[in-house]
C-alpha cells in the first residue's frame, strides 16, 4: 500500500508526482505545474512536514473524477477534500462531486495536461495570490503578510477574522491602501469559504471600524480616510477615490476638497 511518502510519479493514490506528493522528481512536477497554470504555486501549496506528510496544498490541474474537467482540488489539514470550479471568493465548487473522492491523475503526455487553462476567473476579477503568507497578532490587532507579486504587503484586518495560511490566499487591491482578502479555514468539521477587508497600516490612525466602513463604500467612512491620505499623507492620488465616493453622496466638505484638488492640477 501507499505510506503516502516519497510516491514514484506513477503512484495512483492521487498524491503522487503529479499531485504534490513527496520526492524531488514529484517536487519538479509540482512545480511545473505551479509555474505553467499559476505563474507561481499558492501559498503553503505542497507544504510537508518533516515527516514527509502532506499537511495542506492546491493542486491546480486536477480532473473531476466525474466529468473530467479541469478543476482546482484543496485538502485541508484535516483530510478535508474539496474541488472547486474557481479559486477566490465567492469560492464555487464543483457541482459534480463533493464527496471527498481524491482527483483523477494526469498524465504529461495527455492531450487533457497539455491543453492550457483559460485565464482563470479570479484572476479577471483582479484576484492575485498572496505568497508565503504568514498570519499573526499583537496589541495592534491581526496582521497577516506575504508576496504581492512584486510587492510585500503587511496588512492589518479591518475586523476580527481568523486567517488560515495553510491554504490559498488571494488579495486584490479595492482602493489605496484599502484590500480585500479571501481565504480557505479548514476544521475538522468541513472547509468554510471566507472574505473581508484589510489595509495598509499606514491609514491605522483613522481607525479599525471607520476604515471599515469604509471598505463597504460608507461615505462618511470615506470621506474620513480620503481626507486622511490627503492632508497627513499629501498623497491627493491616493486621495481622490475615497472622496470622490464622499463627493457622490453630496457631502460638502469631500466636495470642497476635490475642487482643491482640481484647482492644484489645473
């Protein structure tokens, strides 16, 4: 039987080479998935332990076991199975199965490997992954990090949320210094899909519950972040959308500021 440790590429147990299971060959394999599908693997994609056992990962190139679609497949830490038709909020799974079963091998030499995956959706949607994420809390409130392409993002979350970095994260920019991020929370009662917003820390002062706020579009909210970034941080750029949202709702001093506005850049 399988002991689920250094697999030969051929291994049919659905963690073999082509799956993330263990080896340098299964690793090579893994990655070249990763860079073909993905450009780079997600965060904590094909994590083991020293004991060679797969504690989570994504495999971007599985089959349903059903139908044979490209699907993405995500176990949990827990055994947790999932396959789902996208990555990213609002998270859809695949409607054949959600049983658990693990994903249909394929092979380099299939036409199904071979054939590329459309652009996926979550990347349309300005969904990127966030790279070796890495979660933690201190008096300032929860903070997580990671790659951001090019970029290391540190962000602090808006309201209180648990973040599980040992599946996919995804992070796409809302407005300066304003994100929104989508994860995977395994239990061991089943994977829930969850989403919210988080921020640079340099809009901090503003406040958690404002900066909320204004993270779903509050005017107020807005007016009080885009009035920040103009006069504390002199970034009008930066500025103008969240008063521009302010402006909208009629009120008279995000309308005044952006007559400033227009009268420095004329």
């Amino acid at each position: 039987m399988c002991n689920a440790y250094n697999h030969s590429f051929d291994c049919p147990c659905g963690f073999g080479g082509d799956t993330g299971g263990g080896g340098p060959r299964a690793v090579a394999q893994a990655r070249w998935y990763a860079e073909e599908v993905l450009e780079r693997p997600l965060s904590a994609g094909w994590t083991k332990d020293s004991r060679g056992t797969v504690e989570s990962y994504v495999n971007p190139n599985a089959h349903c076991p059903v139908c044979g679609k490209l699907v993405y497949f995500y176990r949990s830490p827990y055994d947790g199975r999932v396959f789902f038709d996208e990555l990213g909020w609002p998270w859809p799974k695949h409607g054949c199965t959600d049983n658990g079963r693990a994903p249909r091998r394929v092979t380099r030499d299939s036409t199904e490997a071979k054939a590329p995956r459309l652009v996926p959706q979550w990347r349309l949607e300005g969904w990127r992954p966030l790279l070796s994420a890495k979660a933690s809390a201190n008096a300032e409130g929860q903070r997580v990090t990671g790659d951001f392409g090019d970029v290391f993002l540190d962000l602090r979350f808006a309201r209180a949320e648990t973040i599980d970095v040992n599946g996919p994260v995804l992070v796409r920019a809302a407005r300066p210094y304003l994100f929104e991020i989508t994860f995977l929370h395994a239990t061991a009662h089943g994977t829930l899909e969850r989403g919210t917003d988080v921020y640079d820390p340099k809009i901090a002062p503003v406040g958690e519950e404002v900066i909320a706020e204004a993270g779903q579009g509050d005017p107020g909210a807005s007016y009080a972040v885009g009035a920040y970034i103009l006069w504390q941080l002199d970034e009008p750029g930066n500025a103008r959308p969240y008063l521009e949202i302010a402006g909208e709702a009629g009120l008279t001093d995000a309308l005044i500021d952006l007559a400033v506005l227009e009268l420095f850049s004329a």
